[in-house]
C-alpha cells in the first residue's frame, strides 16, 4: 500500500474551476473520506487520482511516483489504483471467481497464481464459499463485496472508493458501512472514499476533507469537524449546526472567552489566542439549546414547530429579536411545545467560529 499527496491542485473546465488549489495527504493505510453537496468536486478528484483526468495546475504523487503534473499523466492502467463504484457491473454469465480473475486472465497471468489470487481476495472480503456463485444469486452486499475482490486482486496501491453504497438501501448500508470498516481493520489498505453522505463518512473515516465549490473546507477528524468546524459552511454543514452572530467580550483563556448572543452572555469554545471582537459568529448544536425559566439568562421567541419523532420532538423556534435566525433543539418525551407558542430558551455552550476560516 502507499501513501496519497494531493499538492496544490486546480482543474478548469473552460470557465469553471471543479478544483482550486486542493491540498490533501493521506498517510499510508489511512481511511479518507472525501465530503461535500453536489457540485463541489469529489468526482473529479477521484478522476484525477485515477488518471482518467488530468490536472490543471499542481500535482498528485501515489507513495514516491507522481503520477499527474500539468505536464505528464501517468495512464490509469499504470496507476495501480482500484475503484470501487457505486455500479458493480459484474459480468451475468461468468462466476464470482471468474469475474475477479478476469482481469488477471487478461493479463495472462498463469492459471495456478489467478487462482491462488483469487482465492485470497474473496478471503479479504469474507466471500470464500461463494466462487462458483453466479452474481444474480448474490444479494446487493455481497456483489458489492466481490466487487470489492475484483480491484483487491490487481493489488492495488490505493483503493477509490466512489458513491459505493449509494444504491443499497438503508439496513444493506449499515451493514456494508460495518464490513467496510472491518475490511479496512484486517487489511490496512488506503482507502479514499468519497460520498455526500456525512453519517457514512463519520462512520467510517480516520479523518475526512469537507468540499465546497472545488475548495478545500476542512480537514480532520470527525470528532473535530462536529467540535470544532473551521468556518460557517462546516459549521452549518455537519450535523445541521447553527451559526449565530456574536460579539466576543473577552479575550481567550482556558481554550474558552465570553460572547454575547441573541442578547445572552455565554461562555463558549474558541481556538487560542482569540481576542476581543464584533460580528463573529458561533455554531451550536441542538443540543446546546434548552428552555429556561423568566428569570434566567436567554431570549425570548415563539415556537414555529414541532414535530414528534419517538421519544422526543424537533422544536423549531424563532427568536424575536432576530426571527430570520431559525433555531432548532430537541425536546425529549413528555413533549410539551407546540407552535405557536412562546418561550424562552437559553444556548449552553458552543464553539467560536474562527475569524480567518481557514483549516
Ligand atoms: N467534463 C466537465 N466539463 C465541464 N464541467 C464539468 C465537467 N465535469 C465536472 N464539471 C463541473 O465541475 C464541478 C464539479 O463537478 P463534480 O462532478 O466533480 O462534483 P461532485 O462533487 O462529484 O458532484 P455530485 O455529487 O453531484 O456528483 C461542477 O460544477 C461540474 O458541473
């Protein structure tokens, strides 16, 4: 297995900039996953990593090798990159063990090596007894497993990982998120794995690179994406926070300052060295929000909503001094709001956004 350095990288389309000076490392035997809404990008990085695209400006190195400069691309055949897509198209007529081994047969490797390899990739996806199957008896998890076998045996450097469980349905996702991160677990191959699907990039990931536009947003561990979002859009992006202006009153000590929001004094969550300043902004979570008496620190509003999901409520609630600022919260059974009505919540806690956004 090797490494992945992404260094700089731009790609244009005529007018378009699908990629803006991208920075991205993966360490030998990480899991990456690469996030973000339609449009920002990921498909053309994966392109580009695979060489099927070439890049505009910067460069892509696999362990030692570069392998894309604006100059030279190395074909995708000489890669030694495996993709796994979210259509496994096996081929119908041929078996488990023949749809892996083809591409070696191709290659005309010799029979007794295909087989051993063969064998040894159906053992890394747990599909040993199924190599006389034909793929129309598989279920969708297992076909994607054996697609999964299928670029394992070319011995790749590095496995792609494009949209793979965008077709499966919800209890088949959950189980494949499972032996994905199981498969990375036993084997330590490099995984870069891209998806609009933050609960599965969370899941999965040693760390992951949020995309907006063709840029770069953030990268880092999912723990720090949730705790600590870099600037608004990974704020609001992950999890549904919620970014609220602030006034930050004090400078900051302990890894937290004072800010003002919505009226109420509060102690939040900044990076060090953040100094008093106006028109910051804060994200909190649903759970940072909580109803409070008359007496207590908060602001004022009036319920908008309120919809009951077992156990507990998703209350939407617009402040009144600022009513453009949606806020959310959960309330847990007894559910006692309803729209319409007027309340009085507090924030609790929270994280400063930082001033220059940067990663
Ligand atoms: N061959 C192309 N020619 C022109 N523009 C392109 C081409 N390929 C991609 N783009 C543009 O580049 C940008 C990034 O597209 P890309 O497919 O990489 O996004 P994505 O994040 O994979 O989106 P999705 O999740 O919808 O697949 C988009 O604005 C897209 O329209």
């Amino acid at each position: 297995m090797a490494g992945l350095s992404i260094n700089n990288v731009t790609k244009a389309f005529g007018d378009t900039k699908a990629l803006d000076n991208v920075s991205i490392d993966v360490a030998d035997g990480e899991f990456l996953a690469v996030l973000g809404p339609s449009g920002c990008g990921k498909t053309t990085l994966l392109r580009m990593i695979a060489g099927f695209e070439t890049v505009t400006g910067g460069n892509i190195r696999i362990g030692d090798r570069e392998v894309s400069t604006a100059e030279a691309n190395t074909p995708p055949e000489k890669r030694r990159v495996g993709i796994v897509f979210q259509n496994y198209a096996l081929w119908p007529h041929m078996s488990v063990s023949e749809n892996i081994g083809y591409a070696l047969k191709v290659a005309r490797v010799p029979k007794a090596e295909r087989e051993e390899r063969v064998k040894n990739a159906l053992a890394l996806v747990n599909m040993e007894q199924y190599g006389d199957r034909r793929p129309a008896n598989l279920s969708g998890g297992q076909r994607q497993r054996v697609a999964l076998a299928r670029c394992l045996v070319a011995e790749p450097r590095l496995v792609l990982f494009d949209e793979p469980l965008a077709n499966l349905d919800v209890h088949l996702r959950a189980s494949m998120e499972d032996e994905f991160a199981d498969f990375h677990k036993r084997t330590g191959t490099t995984i870069l794995y891209i998806t609009h699907d933050q609960a599965e990039a969370m899941a999965l990931a040693d760390r992951i690179a949020v995309m907006d536009h063709g840029r770069l947003m953030q990268l880092a561990t999912p723990r720090e994406l949730y705790h600590e979002p870099a600037n608004e859009m990974v704020a609001s992006f992950i999890s549904q926070g919620m970014v609220l202006p602030a006034d930050v009153e004090t400078e900051e000590a302990d890894g937290q300052c004072r800010v003002r929001v919505l009226g109420q004094e509060l102690v939040v969550r900044c990076r060090k060295g953040e100094k008093p300043r106006k028109d910051a902004r804060i994200c909190c979570r649903a759970s940072q929000i909580t109803s409070v008496g008359a007496s207590q620190p908060g602001f004022e509003g009036t319920i908008t909503r309120a919809v009951y999901r077992g156990g507990s409520a998703r209350i939407e609630f617009e402040p009144a001094s600022a009513p453009q600022l949606g806020l959310h919260f959960d309330q847990p059974d007894p559910v006692s709001f309803e729209a319409g009505q007027r309340a009085r919540l507090a924030i609790t806690s929270g994280w400063l956004i930082p001033a220059d956004g940067a990663a």
